[in-house]
C-alpha cells in the first residue's frame, strides 16, 4: 500500500497521522514538530548522500590511519532554477549521520508506543532549553 512512496511522503503520512491522532496540547505539537523536524534533516542528508556524483581523489595518511579524500556534487533546483551543492564526505559526518539514525530510530519506536496507547508524547520526550530530549525510560519494556 506504501511501496510506492518515498522517504519524504512517507515522514509526512507519518507526522500528519501523529498530529491527528496523539498530540492534545501546545507542548505536544512543539514535540512533535522537533522530532519531525530531525528526520527531514537525516532525509535530507540521506538525499545528498544518495543522488551525488562522488569524487574519489585520494589517500591521505594521518598516523596510523589513511582518510579517503573524496566530495560530492549534487544538483537541485531552487528558486532561480538549477544550482549545485558541494558537499564534503569524511569519517565523522558520516559517523554523527549514523547516530543521527539510530535516534531517530529510537524516536520512531517511541512515537509507534504513543499510536498503540503504550505512552505518551510527554512520558516519551520532553523539551528543555528548546532542545528536544528522549526520555529512554520510555523505552523499558511495557507490562501487559
């Protein structure tokens, strides 16, 4: 039923079943909007990674480890048309993309707990100084 959607229809379903379903109050939508909000950015990233045209150019000998020397271009439009966007592949983007993912996998998990009637939005996440934080808590198995 879903196979024909990509990443990005398919965080949209996804948010606008949520917002339908579990969020009652302000906090909740900001909750929300914050998780949301970081899985466009990994699809995004996903995007970049993806549809680039990668350059390999290198090795580079740091110590005890090489380091590929490598960047990608990616096309995409924008308001004026057609534009390019550089981008840069080393080990620790490619690492924080990684746990950038797990989280978000995590989040998913939580949010799927609050569809079921499990938890809540606000037993799951809460926001402190405008950063979203996951209560890991919420996730310990749930007696039944």
């Amino acid at each position: 039923m879903l196979s024909h959607y990509t990443a990005e229809p398919l965080r949209s379903l996804l948010q606008s079943l949520i917002g339908q379903t579990i969020v009652k109050d302000k906090k909740e939508q900001i909750i929300c909007s914050k998780i949301f909000t970081q899985v466009q950015k990994l699809i995004t990233n996903r995007n970049d990674l993806i549809h680039s045209k990668w350059y390999f150019y290198g090795l580079q000998k740091e110590e005890e480890e090489q380091k590929v020397i490598a960047f990608g271009v990616r096309l995409h439009a924008n308001s004026s048309g057609a534009a390019k966007k550089n981008i840069n592949l080393e080990k620790s983007k490619i690492e924080e993309h990684i746990k950038q993912c797990k989280e978000a996998g995590i989040m998913i998990s939580l949010l799927m707990r609050c569809v079921m009637g499990m938890r809540s939005l606000k037993d799951c996440f809460a926001i402190e100084n405008k950063q979203l934080v996951i209560q890991y808590d919420a996730l310990k198995p749930i007696p039944i």
